[in-house]
C-alpha cells in the first residue's frame, strides 16, 4: 500500500517535537537542509525501514 506524503511528514514532525532532549539530537544528525524545509532523514529512514520489514519482508 502506498504512504500519503502528507500523512508521513506529520507523523515525522510529529515524532521529532514529541522526541526527548536525548533523542532528538539524534534525528538532527540527519537533517537535509538542501529542501527548502529540512527534512529529518533519520526519521524517515526509521519510519522506513519499520514499513518495509513490517511483514518480514
């Protein structure tokens, strides 16, 4: 099944503001700042790879 884009960046925001001051350093190891909005790369990978081994793919 297909992930709205949309949906995915709330969820990825949504994870970075609830982070604690421990995590998020972490998740901005991984910014991208080429966009004009920086994504947080970290977050997208763990988010990622959660869906694509879900099902022991």
């Amino acid at each position: 099944a297909s992930i709205n884009e949309t949906r995915a960046h709330r969820e990825i925001l949504r994870i970075y503001t609830q982070a604690s001051k421990l995590t998020r350093p972490i998740y901005e190891l991984g910014y991208d700042v080429a966009r004009p909005v920086p994504e947080k790369l970290v977050i997208c990978w763990m988010l990622w790879h959660v869906c694509r081994y879900r099902d022991q793919r």
